[in-house]
C-alpha cells in the first residue's frame, strides 16, 4: 500500500482543536509562548496520509476528487498541495503531532467513506496531522522541544512524529505473559502486580482474586489480571446487577436489576418500554412529520400524523474526559446515541442535554478568592478549565456529526480544602446527555 501526502492549509481559526490546542484555550502561538517565551512567531498547516491500495498512483482525475474532498469549496483546490506550504526561515522548530497509529481514528473512518463514496475505491485509510512552525531566537534543545510538543498535544491521542510517516504499520513488540505468584505470596504477589500493571485493584479484589486463585490451586497470568480489571471496571458492571445475590448467607430471588425494574409496575402506567438495552420510553402525543412515499428511492413527501413515544436515556463516559476532554466527551455522546438506537426499530436521535462537573476553574483575569492556583493535580490529568472548554467542544462536535443539538444542561466548579487537609474536588466531569 503507498502512503501518500496531501497538505492542506487550515482556516484562519487559530484555537479550534484540529490546530493544535487540543484544550481550546488559545492560538498554537499563545500555548508555544506558554511553554517558551521565546516563540516569536508560528505558521501551521494540515497534512493527510492517504493509504493507496493502487499499484499505479492516482490519475489526474482522481487527484482532482481528492483535493476536492479535503480543500475548502471556497479555495477552489488553491488550499491543497502535495508540497508542504510552510517556509523555514531563520532558527525555528517544525512539530508534526498526529494520532497514535496503533488504532485507526474515527475521523480516518468517514473520510474512508466519503472517498469510496466519490469513486475513490483504493483509499484504505487516512490520518490527518498537524505540522506547527515556531520561529525562535536560536536553535532549542531537544528539552525546549520535547516541552513544546507537549505543550501541543493531547499525549492520551496524539504523538509527535520525528519523521514523516513512512507507513501506517507500528512496530510493536508484544509484552511477554508473566505469571504471578499468588500460591507462594499470597496476596502481596497480587498487590505488586496490582501496581506494577496499574490495574486499580481495590481491597476486596485483592482478597477476591488471592482467594479465587488459591482455591483453583493455580497462579494468574498477567493476561487474566488485565482480563479481571477490565471486566470489573466502572464501565462494565451489567454483570453486577444482573448477577445472583446472597445476604447473610440466604439467597436473594430478585437480582438487583430486576428489583430496580419491578418499581415500574406501581408507577403512572404511561411505560411503553422500560430498560430495553440501556433506554426506556414513556408514552408519547400524534405529531406530524414529513415521510417519503418511497423510503427505497427518490421521490415525494407526503405528509403523516403518527404516536411517537419519547425515549430517555443518559450517559455517564466520566473517565477519559479527565484525561482527553475532547475526545472523551465524544464517547458520551457517541454512547448515548448508542443506547436511543438500541431500544428498538424507530428509534431516532432528536436532541440531548449536557451536565458537566469540574474543579476550581481559575479563569484567567477571573480568579476567585477560594480557588487554590497551588492546588496539584495528577500529571496524566487535564486542568479543570481544560476540561470545560474541551469537553464542552466534544459533546457539541460528536452532536452536530449526527444532527443532534444539545438543547439544555448545567455547569458546576467545585474544589474545597477542609480544615483537616482533606481536598474535595470533581476532577472527573459528569457527561450525561439524555
């Protein structure tokens, strides 16, 4: 497959994510002179890699949909060049940040898509980089520029590319299996392979696991750990609720799933469908809509009046939002428009609210007298302001991708020492459209 190169200059849009400041909180000149102030000046353009399944390259004519496709209608293809538009000029820095290559982006996805819609059957895949020239006094040392790159990236999505790619392909060398000795240690074994995995095993899993594994008269591979974390994270406790429960040693008839949805059958009878899949409906008012007369093919509207039931759902993606707000906020909405599409045939994604929590905020120029500007943060974290502006971003850029507005919702800071030392503060947002 050939790897092809098309850069694109950007709109005159110096904040929005695909430029280089995965926050929203300023210009890629403004976050540069944050980490360096001697930045003096920055230029920066778009680069698409374009897997060609082709043996020959493309003809004229498929050059000419390709730019089509990635320019601006208004450049008239003037915006997209196979030759880079930056121009290097004195001492500088040249930053290229792309997606992690492991994984093939969504954004990679429908550009696939509209290419093979357009006729261009031999794309296979397409990642879109950013390539950020900062002019500086005098040559930078690599730390200078290991600090800008970070100060530019969302390191949880994006990494820096030294060169450019060569290949999509990612030379990775598999973790060995190693097994951990619960039979002989018990569960300090546990505990170490707990923190050196980062498996974020609480107490009872500690107990749990050492228990189950000595009963088995085995010891775990690394393999089962990560399989046992990832089953029992926040994300993945459908099998909790529906499991079978014991109390003190009797029994239980009722899961707890089950206990929860039998509360339906005293309530106001307007259920028309309670806990399918993730979502229920209440029973909905005749509105008229526009349907076609031939759903199969082109051709008139005609106007019908029919019962459409309302649906309610929420979503609560809170984790990678603290890390990667933009893109983490994109899995609520994403998971919620899941669930609506889930409950049954007809279902149909109309609008959503957005609750979002997070710590003291500390606005610049709008600093408040109880927000602690020392207060520290886990380095793998994004800042509160952060977190708002990018998650507020990603729920509304996932939204509009598939037609749906955000109709309402809140915003609440909230960060507090209290007097023994003990710090309260969300560091994870709330994402929950419904």
């Amino acid at each position: 497959m050939q790897l092809l190169r098309f850069f694109v200059l950007p709109p005159a849009l110096g904040g929005v994510p695909e430029l280089g400041v995965p926050s929203g909180l300023g210009s890629p000149l403004e976050v540069a002179k944050g980490a360096e102030p001697g930045v003096s000046g920055a230029s920066w353009e778009l680069c698409w890699y374009l897997g060609w399944a082709g043996e020959a390259p493309p003809n004229e004519e498929e050059l000419r949909v390709l730019r089509w496709i990635l320019g601006s209608p208004l450049a008239q293809g003037g915006d997209v060049a196979q030759r880079s538009f930056l121009s290097p000029q004195g001492p500088h820095v040249l930053l290229e940040i792309g997606p992690r290559l492991g994984v093939c982006t969504p954004l990679s996805t429908n550009a696939v898509s509209l290419c093979h819609a357009a006729g261009l059957s031999q794309v296979r895949r397409m990642e879109r980089s950013r390539r950020i020239l900062l002019q500086v006094p005098s040559p930078v040392s690599p730390e200078v520029r290991a600090r800008l790159a970070r100060a530019l990236r969302d390191p949880v999505t994006e990494q820096l590319y030294p060169e450019p790619l060569g290949t999509f392909d990612v030379p990775a060398v598999p973790v060995p299996v190693t097994t951990i000795d619960v039979l002989g240690r018990g569960q300090r074994a546990l505990r170490e392979a707990d923190t050196e995995l980062g498996l974020a095993f609480d107490s009872w899993d500690l107990e749990f696991y050492t228990q189950l594994f000595q009963k088995a008269g085995r010891n775990p591979t690394s393999v089962e750990l990560f399989d046992l974390a990832q089953s029992n994270s926040e994300h993945s406790r459908h099998w909790f609720f529906r499991g079978h429960v014991t109390l003190d040693g009797c029994p239980v008839a009722q899961t707890l799933f089950r206990s929860l949805m039998d509360t339906q059958s005293s309530s106001h009878p307007n259920n028309v469908i309670k806990f399918c899949d993730n979502s229920s409906a209440i029973r909905g008012v005749p509105v008229a809509a526009l349907w076609p007369q031939d759903p199969a093919g082109p051709g008139p509207y005609e106007r019908r009046t029919s019962v459409r039931h309302v649906t309610f759902t929420a979503e609560t993606h809170n984790f990678p939002t603290a890390v990667a707000p933009f893109s983490g906020a994109t899995t609520g909405t994403g998971g919620r428009i899941r669930d609506v599409q889930c409950t049954g045939r007809g279902a149909h994604v109309i609008a959503g609210t957005a609750g979002y929590c997070f710590g003291n905020l500390l606005i610049p120029g709008y600093e408040q007298p109880w927000e602690d500007a020392l207060a520290p943060y886990p380095s793998s974290f994004a800042r509160p302001l952060e977190v708002a502006i990018g998650a507020s971003d990603g729920a509304s850029d996932y939204g509009n991708k598939f037609g749906e507005p955000l109709l309402a919702g809140f915003a609440r800071s909230f960060g507090q020492v209290l007097p023994g030392g003990q710090r309260r503060e969300w560091i994870k947002t709330n994402f929950g459209p419904i």
